[in-house]
C-alpha cells in the first residue's frame, strides 16, 4: 500500500516537473480476447491499430497515442467489464476500443454510459450494441447488414431450399433472422434452423441432419475459428459437398486468416461481407503494406484488422479535430460525421444509429496463385442495417 502510494507520488511529482508542452498521452483501452479460442480476435484488431499508426505516425495535435491492451481470455462479460471499469477509473483513458465479442460489447456499453467514455466498436457485430450507450459507435459491421443480401443473392440464383445453421448468440440469431427475412420475403422457403452452442460446439449430429433434409443450400454464420474449421470438416467428412448441397454464409466463414489453411473444402463457396484481403484499391494495398510492417509474424489481416484499422484512424482524425482537447460528446458529434475511404471501400458513420454503413459484397471463394481468395463478383451499394 505504502509503495503504492510512494510510487503514484513519484509520478506525480515527475509529472509536474515535466515542461510545459510535454503534453499527456491519448490513452486507448483495448479490450477484447487475447488468449483462449478467441485470442485472434485482440491480436487481429490490435494489429490493425498498430498498422494505422505505423503507416500515419502515433502523435497527433502533439499528443502521443497510447494503447493499454487488457486481455478478456474470452467470451467473459464480467472480466470485461471489470477491465473496463479499470481502464475507465484508475487508468483514465480516453477511449474505450476494441470488442471482438459481442457478450463483452454488451457488458461494458452501461461502463461507456456511466463515465461518458466513447466507445468504439472494432469488431463486435449484433445489431442491438449500439443501442445500449449513447457514447458506442461502431466501425466494423452488423450480422443484419451482412446476411440480408445473402438472402437476395440466393434466390436470385435460383436457391429455393435452406437450411440454416448459426452459433446460438447474439450475431448467429441476428443472422438467422435477417438471412430469413430476406429470403422468405422473396419466396425462399427455409426448412429448418439449428443453432450451435458458442462454447464447445458439436458439429457432427446438426450436420447429418443436414444432411438427411436434403436442402439445396446450408446458411451458415459461425464466428471465425474452432467453429468454422469443425463445420467445414464434419461438412466434408460427410460428403454434403457430394449430396448437391451448397454451402452459403456470411464471409466470418471464410475468414481471410484462416482462409488458406482451410483448404480445398471451401473452394466455390459463395459468402456476402464488408471486407476482402483482395478487394482491389490503393487504399487496401496501402494497408495490406502497413499491416504487414506493424506486425511481421501477424499473417494475413483479416475483417478484424480492418475494424481496428478504420477505428483506430477515426479517433485520431477526433484528436485532431479537437486539437488534442478530448471532450466525449464532441467526440461522439465527430464521429457521428465520418465518412472516408477504408480498405473495404467507401464507408460512413449513420448519424442517427452511430452504425456504419457501407458496401456489401458478393464473393466466392477462389484459388489464386497457389492462395485462396474471397474474389468480390457484385455488391450492395452503401448497404445500412437493415435491423434499425
Ligand atoms: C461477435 O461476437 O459479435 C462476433 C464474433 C465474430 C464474428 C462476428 C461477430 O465474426
């Protein structure tokens, strides 16, 4: 306790010795998973971050930016919030970024509203989060958003029978929905959903089920790792590829990290997103360089990366615009305004829901020099969630 105290004096008084125009760091707290299942999730978003910094500098308005990384070991609401709080209290921070998961999202948006901290989504997708504190904004996507257009590229592709198949939380239900909606609504018949516990999932009887009910097509949202590699295994073990049954998905599936490792099984499989490693524009070669700079062993970005990215340059364009005097609801009116170019393509901030509207495309997945590639065939223009 002593040392403590001795120790936050010390700081104290070097802080009050420093000169004048020495001026108090931008400080980030960012939280997600680093370790367990979902440890791809915090390194993926941190590295995007770090790639935005790297290719733009880490001052701005002379003040430097700082990221506090705090690791959930997730899905963990309470730890999340408990770090959140932390980072709010002891640590002062500015911002509040990150979220790869949607239960911790939603844990530390009444923590955003309490210490009027914005908050700025990197990752986690349900529709609701937004809603939960005036002070949330979100720079990656919503599952409503981006399984919506799945619903009218299938039937306009002539699919009439569907099975779907999602993690049973927030972003599958989101998905399961606005997947059906869509399809029913054009005249797709779905005829039946399962949905897949998020820890320790089983895949092997859901998929036989599958398998049994002769669908011409499975939707699938399943959120990138232990996940989507036991659904792809158990769907070719089991020959469903074979019995005429098409895989269809939001691109969390085909996931531009994992992508190559998966191989084979899911060449052709025909995905709708936000964001391609091979979306073509000076923007997205400019951060592929970046990404690749500010995290050598960092492997291929994927979406994650990308919402890092767009995130972490958003609230450096707020530092700037406010010369460096934070204020959270003049952050919040700033970011309310974004509009600017990502590597996914153009993107901009819905004033009224703080949720990010941009271009969904259609993508299949295909082999490119000896790589797999989500390759971008259609899109849906300047695409909103359809939720709210
Ligand atoms: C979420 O928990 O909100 C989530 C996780 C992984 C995804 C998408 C959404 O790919």
């Amino acid at each position: 306790m002593m040392k403590r105290l001795v120790a936050a004096l010390g700081i104290a008084a070097a802080a009050a010795m420093a000169p004048a125009q020495a001026q108090e760091p931008v400080r980030i707290g960012l939280i997600g998973p680093f370790s367990g299942p979902f440890a791809d999730y915090g390194k993926q978003i941190e590295g995007g971050m770090k790639a935005w910094l790297k290719q733009n500098g880490d001052t701005y308005a002379g003040r430097k930016i700082e990221i506090l990384v705090r690791d959930t070991t997730g899905p963990a609401p309470e730890v999340a919030k408990r770090l959140a709080q932390e980072l709010v209290v002891r640590d002062k921070v500015d911002f509040l970024a990150g979220f790869g998961l949607t239960p911790e999202a939603l844990a530390v948006a009444p923590v955003a509203t309490q210490a009027k901290t914005p908050m700025v989504i990197m990752n986690a997708a349900t529709s609701v989060i937004t809603t939960r504190s005036p002070y949330a904004v979100r720079f990656s996507m919503t599952l409503p958003q981006n399984s919506a257009p799945m619903g009218t590229w299938a039937i306009k592709n002539g699919i009439k029978r569907v099975y779907t198949l999602v993690a049973d939380y927030g972003p599958g239900i989101d998905s399961e929905t606005w997947f059906s909606k869509f399809f029913k609504d054009a005249g797709g018949e779905i005829i039946d959903s399962v949905r897949v516990p998020l820890k320790n999932p089983e895949f092997a009887p859901f998929i036989q089920r599958i398998k049994d009910a002769k669908p011409e097509a499975v939707f699938v949202f399943l959120p990138p790792g232990e996940h989507t590699i036991a659904f792809m295994k158990g769907f070719q073990e089991r020959g469903l590829k074979e019995a005429g049954i098409k895989v269809i998905a939001t691109g969390d599936l085909t996931d531009d990290h994992l992508l190559d490792s998966m191989g084979d099984p899911v060449l052709g499989i025909i995905t709708t997103f936000h964001y391609s490693v091979a979306h073509d524009s000076p923007e997205n070669k400019a951060f592929l360089k970046a990404f690749a700079e500010a995290n050598p062993s960092g492997g291929r970005p994927n979406f994650m990366a990308v919402g890092g990215y767009d995130g972490m340059r958003a609230i450096t364009e707020v530092v700037k615009s406010l010369n460096g005097k934070l204020d959270a609801d003049k952050a919040m009116e700033l970011f309310k305004q974004m509009k600017f170019e990502s590597p996914r393509g153009p993107i901009s901030i819905d004033p009224a829901t703080r949720d990010i509207v941009q271009n969904i495309y259609a993508r299949k997945v295909e082999r490119r020099d000896g790589h797999l590639y989500n390759v971008e065939f259609d899109k849906f223009p300047n695409f909103k969630d359809p939720a709210k």
